[in-house]
C-alpha cells in the first residue's frame, strides 16, 4: 500500500473528503494536510511515497511549497503531482520548473488522478516506462495529466 500525503486546501470539506476517500478505497495510505507549511513539516516526516499538491494552499501555495521542497535533500523528495485550476501551459511550465513530476489540470476526473499517481509511482521504479505511460491518459473529460520535464537551464536563466 503506497504511502501518499494529499495536500489541498481546507476549503469544502467534502471536495477533499472525497479525494481521499477515493484514494483509499483505490488501496492507498493517505495522509491529508491543508496549508503549505504543513505540507514542509509532513514531507521528512511521514516519508510518503507520492505528494499530489494543490496549488491554492494558505499560509503557503503549491508553487512555494515545490519551491521549499528543492531544497531539501533529493532522496528526501517524494515524487510530485501538482493539482491546479491554472492554465496548463503556464501551470506546467511553472511546475517543472519547480521540480513537480507531473500536472493534472482542474477539472480532473477520478480515474485520471490515480492514472497519474499510479504513473508517478510506478515512476519510481520503472522509469521511463512509467513517464510514457503518463503522457497516456488523455480522460473523456477532456484533461490531461502530463508528466513534466526539466525545464533547460538557458531558459530558466532567461535566455532565449
């Protein structure tokens, strides 16, 4: 059973009560915090095997959490699937640069979200057989899960 830490908001309860009620009857060990601090306290912590984090976190934001996170040690880091109502051209760009794994854009669906966990799990052990499978999912939704790259590092020092 795979250790998962699920940090979203506070904000309906029943939105996030359902996240993680899905996530345990799909056989995960879940763990929900709700602001970005934390987040930074349960990571070293709880040791979990994957972070699905939403971007729109009090106290600190996704995006400053993945900040944060960067600096920790890398063996430290669980893999990270970011959630977000952004745009996912800008959302995906911002979050792999910041080091998140992969980007599920709002509205998801279910059985996207535990494609793309299962994705960034199997990632951890399988490779890139795991990063292709990611860039599968394509829900009838409409919404995409995409397995993020590292940015280059003339673009993140602004180059062109």
């Amino acid at each position: 059973m795979a250790k998962v830490l699920l940090a979203t908001d506070s904000g309906p309860p029943h939105t996030w009560s359902l996240l993680r009620v899905f996530l345990e009857s799909a056989g995960y060990d879940v763990r929900a915090v709700h602001d970005g601090e934390a987040v930074l306290s349960a990571v070293p912590s709880e040791r979990p095997e994957a972070l699905i984090l939403d971007t729109a976190l009090p106290t600190l934001d996704g995006f400053q959490v993945l900040a944060r996170l960067q600096r920790q040690p890398k063996d430290g880091r669980p893999p990270v699937l970011v959630i977000s109502g952004i745009a996912p051209q800008l959302g995906e760009q911002l979050a792999s640069t910041l080091g998140a794994s992969a980007y599920l854009c709002k509205p998801f669906t279910f059985e996207a979200l535990q494609q793309a966990l299962e994705a960034l799990l199997g990632a951890r052990g399988n490779g890139r057989k795991a990063a292709i499978a990611a860039k599968a999912v394509w829900p009838a939704n409409g919404t995409t899960t995409r397995t993020l790259r590292p940015v280059a590092r003339r673009q993140r020092r602004g180059a062109s």
